[in-house]
C-alpha cells in the first residue's frame, strides 16, 4: 500500500502547463483506526483526473439552498477535496474520523489563499459513515446553514474492509442530493485482497438506485514504486428514481 507524507502536491490543472500547488501539513503523528495519516496513491491520481471529468453542474447549491456544492468522505490529508474546491471553483466539507479532523483543518488553512484565488473555499469536520446523519460540526457558519445532503460526493480510497461497502452505501444515501445532477465520485486502489469488497460496494450502490456512467484506470508514475492499477469511477442516480421523485 502506496503512501506519502510528502507536503507539497502539483496536481494538474484545465489551463495546462500550470499546476495547482497543494500544501499538506506534516501529519504523521496523527492516527485514526489504527492507520496512520497520510496522503494515499488514490489522492494523487484522483486530483489529477478532476480536471478531465467533466465538469459536475453546481447551479442551486451553496448559500440559499440546502445542497452543498461538494462532500468528501474520508479526505484524510484532504488532498482531493482542496483540489476539487480549486478547479471546480466550488466551496467542499472536508470530512474523516475525528482524530483526522484538526490535520484537516490545519489543510484547510493553509491552503485557504490559494483556494480564494480560484474561486474556491473549503469547511472541515467529522463524518463517521455509520452515523451519517450526524450533525458535520465545523459546516453550521452561517454561509453554510445545517450541512444536508451535497451535489457532489468524492472518496478516495475508502474501501479496504469488509464493513467498508455497508458503511460507505448508509454514508452516500444519507448525504447524496436525490437528483438528476448528482454525483458520487470515487477512486481506489485495485489491490488484490481488498476486490471483493470494491465489488460488494458496486453491488450495494447499484442495488441503491445507483449507476455507474463513467469509469477508467489509471496508476502512479514510478517514484510511487508501485504498479496496482487504481481505478476511478462517476456515479448517479438511475433516471427513474429521481423522475419518480419529482412527479
Ligand atoms: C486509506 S485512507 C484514505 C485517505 C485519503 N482519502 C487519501 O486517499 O489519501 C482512508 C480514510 O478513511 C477514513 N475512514 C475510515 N473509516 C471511516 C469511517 N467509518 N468514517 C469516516 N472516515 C473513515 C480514515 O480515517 C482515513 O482517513
């Protein structure tokens, strides 16, 4: 398994050659689950693929709606969402475990200029997936009102226990807008040990009223010296569920 404790990312960017500079304050004395904090392979290569998704559509979120423009599950160092909130121009809850989330916030603040640059913000706080309806506790300011359900999820590397698949499904219905312009995006590692529990989690989206409408692979350049193929992938909701819902 693939980690870093690197401080500085340059994840690319639409307007290529420039990068975005990510800055990740050192985390390793922080643990959560018996696992230390890091930045994982599927950060890296989950930032650099948002800049060729296409672009999720964010009209009616933020301040005056009850949707939040972006949601991450398990940001960890928080690499992905600080990205996503800089080339979608968007404001994103960072979430993890609460031994994570004062790193996080840490993350949030030292990239909070550069973020204001693109036209971005971000909020952190704690989101456990077995009690997703809880209350995220740093996203009640006042520009944000009670953090609801977001228009988009992202998760990266998220998938590495049998319980993972049941949490993460409960976490996504809980928190996922019930709407045509939803997304779930996620990005995980192919290890071997770990594939049945990648499929268990696709079966129970699916069986959710979720599908997949994009997916690749992708794998790390070689100063990860590591050659597991890491697999990304956009979800919605099946049309008929949200016409259903809006009859
Ligand atoms: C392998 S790390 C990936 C971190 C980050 N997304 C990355 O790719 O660098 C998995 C993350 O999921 C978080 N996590 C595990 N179980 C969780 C749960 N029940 N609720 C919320 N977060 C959880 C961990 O604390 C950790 O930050």
């Amino acid at each position: 398994m693939s980690s870093r404790t690197r401080l500085t990312f340059h994840i690319a960017l639409p307007t290529k050659p420039t990068k975005l500079t990510i800055q990740i304050t050192d985390p390793r004395s922080t643990t959560a689950n018996n696992l230390a904090l890091a930045t994982w392979g599927s950060s890296e290569i989950f930032a650099n693929q948002l800049q060729l998704l296409p672009v999720p559509d964010f009209t009616a979120t933020g301040p005056g709606t009850e949707i939040f423009p972006i949601l991450e599950l398990g940001a960890g160092t928080g690499l992905v969402g600080l990205s996503a909130a800089a080339i979608w121009c968007q404001r994103v809850c960072l979430t993890d475990l609460g031994p994570i989330v004062p790193n996080l916030e840490a993350n949030v603040q030292v990239n909070a200029d550069m973020l204001a640059g693109f036209g971005g913000s971000a909020v952190c706080g704690v989101l456990d997936w077995d009690v997703p309806d809880a209350r995220i506790l740093e996203c009640g300011g006042a520009n944000d009102g009670m953090m609801g359900r977001a228009r988009v999820i992202l998760a990266a590397d998220t998938v590495y226990s049998e319980e993972h698949p049941a949490l993460l499904t409960k976490a996504v219905m809980a928190r996922l807008e019930r709407g045509e312009r939803a997304r779930l995006v996620m990005c995980h590692p192919l290890r071997i040990g770990y594939l049945d529990h990648i499929r268990d989690l696709w079966a129970r989206l699916e069986e959710a009223g979720l599908v997949c409408v994009l997916e690749g692979r992708e794998s790390l350049d070689q100063s990860w010296e590591e050659d597991t193929p890491y697999e990304w992938c956009v979800w919605r909701w099946r049309e008929e569920l949200w016409q259903q819902q809006r009859v």
